[in-house]
C-alpha cells in the first residue's frame, strides 16, 4: 500500500523548521480542551515523537503542516483559497481573494475569519441583557465544522487546495478528495461513525479542540443550520473533490417582494424560517384556508423551488428549499445550484 504524501519523511527538513511556539501552543491547548497529558515531558521532540509525526527522527510532512515554521516550503499545495463574489456566479477579476498558508491550523482560522468577515450581521435589542447580541446570518460553528473538515480530510496527494468561495446566497467549501469507502452522503445527515481520511492528522486537530471523533460533525451543521432557519447544506462529491454547500439567507424581505407570491405564501416563509417545516395542516391553520388550497399553495412553493417535500403520508411536511434565483430568468423561475455553475 502506498504511503500518502502527509506520512513520508520531508526531504531536506530539520528539526530546526518546527516551531517551539507551535508546540507550546499545541499542549496548552491538549491539556485545556482534553484535559490530555503527555506520557513524557511535553519537550518539541517529545510531542511529535508521542504523535507519531516522526520517522527514525525525521520530520514527516505532517509535522511541519502542523508545526512547521514555513510548511510550504515542503508542502505547496497546502493551503486554503478563499474568494468572496458580489453575486451568485464566478467573476473576473474576483473582487477579495486570499491564500491562507502557515500551519493547517492558522488555515483554518484565517479562512473561517475571511468567510464571517463576508456574511451579514444582525443586532438583538437589550430585553434581556444590557449587551445587544451580534448573530450572524450562517452560524459560526456551522462554518468552522465544514472548514476543519475540509482541511483536516482532504487529499494531500493531489496538487489542489482547498477551496472557499463566499457568494449572495451560499458558501462553499471544496476540498480534494471524497468521503472514506466505509461512508455515503447520506451517511452524513445521520450520527455515523468517524472515519478520518487522515488520522495523524485528526488526532492532533481532536487534541487542539478542532474536531470531535465521534460522528456528529456533519450532523451538528445540518442542525446549527435549521435553527438559524436556513436550507440544509449540501453535500456533493464532484469527480476527485467533495463539496458542501451552506446557504445563506438567500430569501431576503427584497427579493421574496419579487416573486408574485400571494399573501399566504409570504406567511409561509417567514414561518419557516423559525419553525423550520411546516404541514399541510399547519398551513391551513396558519393562514385560515381549506386543505385544497393549501396543497395548491404548497404545491407551486415547491414548483418554484422555494419548499422541499420531506415524508410522506401523515409524515409529509415542507422546508425550505437550498435554491436560488437563476439570474437569466425574470424572477419567477428557479434552478437547483448543486454542480457549482
């Protein structure tokens, strides 16, 4: 079995190339988020040895993605691109465009950093507390989920990065690679067993806080985003890459204005986005009308890509629908954005 890229020896690094504060950092924070102990004292040599980042006292590439002092040195392709675009579409020239290097770890907050640094903001008001709260319209766990994920799995034999694009209406996180043999897409939406694509990797990324190993990653995001009252992100594998969609609040007050709906079926979205589904019969109850008319209602929603069905029989109810706009249309038709085009 061939050997992948992040476990063989870095040519031409020393011990010199990692970083002391890295591994200060590091154990602090084991020690902090795991409550973890080192078997030895916890020296430079120590750590990596205990992580199995070493090969008879050579510096694997791990090592240094993970402490180095310049890892792309002798990991180049080992960064994250994020881009930020002022519409649904990619543009020429890209309006921000940042290339995160340093530690896998640095990535990670840099990109995580760029992308909330693009969504929009919301103020609470004081009832409650003298502080207004700041609550943004993708939550910030959600967000770091995928991006660590992204990072920490990906394919570090292939030459690509991972890849960010923040949009009007989602973003999405790309990474070499696909899921491991012993999981599917569907596998993620419900609790399954962690199977990292690089565990020398995880562990460390575990220890930091970054991740937890027990299956419920993916279905913490599906859920952080329901209850911001968004669609369910998307997972997609696209050829030798996996990508997550996450949307944003897509049906803004302007452009539902635009869509001809009627009076009810306005009602319905602003339901939705705090109750997160809704029936048939819940619809009638909502908006006073017979069961006829709200499968009429329902219906067209659906038509129109705004709902989703989900169950069906006495278990059937709706949601929003990770749609948008297709921007050639007159505004009363839509289109489904999972190839990313």
């Amino acid at each position: 079995m061939e050997v992948p890229f992040y476990l063989t020896p870095a040519k031409g690094s020393k011990l010199s190339d990692i970083a002391q504060d890295r591994i200060y950092w590091f154990v602090a924070e084991a020690s902090e988020k795991r409550k973890f102990s080192f078997e030895t004292t916890p020296t430079l040599m120590n750590v990596l040895t205990e992580l199995d980042l070493l090969d008879n006292n050579r510096l694997l590439h791990a090592a240094l993605m993970l402490f180095g002092k310049k890892p792309q040195r002798f990991c180049p392709a080992a960064v994250v691109k994020c881009s930020h675009y002022h519409g649904t579409e990619v543009t020429r020239p890209i309006p921000s465009h940042q290339v995160f290097g340093n530690t896998l770890f640095e990535q990670v907050d840099n990109a995580v950093d760029f992308v909330l640094s693009h969504l929009d903001r919301t103020i609470g008001n004081r009832e409650e507390t003298t502080i207004a709260e700041e609550k943004l319209e993708i939550p910030k766990e959600a967000i770091r989920e995928i991006i660590v994920n992204a990072v920490a799995h990906r394919n570090y034999d292939s030459n690509a990065s991972v890849q960010i694009d923040v949009f009007t209406d989602r973003v999405e996180i790309m990474n070499p690679g696909g899921l491991p043999g012993e999981l599917t897409v569907d596998d993620l939406v419900k609790k399954h067993l962690s199977v990292p694509v690089n565990p020398f990797l995880a562990r460390p990324f575990y220890l930091a806080g970054y991740i937890n190993q027990l299956g419920y990653g993916t279905l913490n995001v599906v859920k952080w985003c329901r209850e911001a009252g968004l669609p369910d992100p998307k997972f997609d594998p696209v050829e030798n890459r996996f990508r997550v969609t996450i949307w944003r609040n897509w049906l803004t007050d302007d452009r539902i204005k635009g869509l001809n709906l009627n009076e009810r079926q306005v009602k319905t979205i602003q339901f939705l986005k705090s109750d997160l589904h809704i029936t048939n019969a819940e619809f009638q109850k909502l908006n006073g009308v017979s069961r006829a008319t709200a499968k009429r209602d329902l219906d067209e929603m659906v038509k129109l890509g705004l709902l989703k069905l989900e169950g069906a029989g006495r278990s059937a109810h709706y949601r929003l629908s990770g749609y948008r706009l297709n921007n050639g249309s007159n505004g009363s038709h839509y289109r489904n954005t999972g190839n990313g085009s």
